[in-house]
C-alpha cells in the first residue's frame, strides 16, 4: 500500500512529497485546485501548511489519494 511519509511546502503550489517506497517527487497541485472542497487552498499561506497523517498529504478536512500524488508527481 502506498502512503506518504513526508511532505513539505516547495514553492508555490508544489510540494516535496516521500512515499513509502523512498521515492521523493515534486507534485504541483496548481491545476488540480478546482471544486469547493479545494477553495480555501488557492490561499498560499493555508496551503503552506500541508501536513501528513501518516497515509496523505491532509489540511484539516481536505486530502488526496496518494496513488494520485505519486502519478502526477516528477522526480
């Protein structure tokens, strides 16, 4: 099963992201912002304090898959 172990804010709206299999990949979640469940992540600062809950990247309510993270993620 794939899970984050760690991620950490990069720049703008990309994140350093490790994954369970020690991959670490810099996911840019710009695009993918859409939808009232993700409008309050268009604000820099509350995106700057993603955190993970030992499965995915999280802010409070809002989260996503990893399987996604690590698709759209580049090495």
């Amino acid at each position: 099963m794939l899970k984050v172990q760690s991620v950490k804010h990069d720049k703008e709206y990309c994140l350093v992201v490790v994954f369970n299999d020690g991959k670490k990949k810099i996911v840019d979640l710009k695009e993918h912002l859409w939808g009232d469940a993700f409008v309050k992540l268009k604000d820099i600062e509350v995106f700057k304090m993603v955190s993970t809950d030992g499965y995915t990247i999280c802010w409070d309510e809002v989260d996503f898959a990893p399987e996604f993270l690590y698709q759209i993620g580049k090495e």
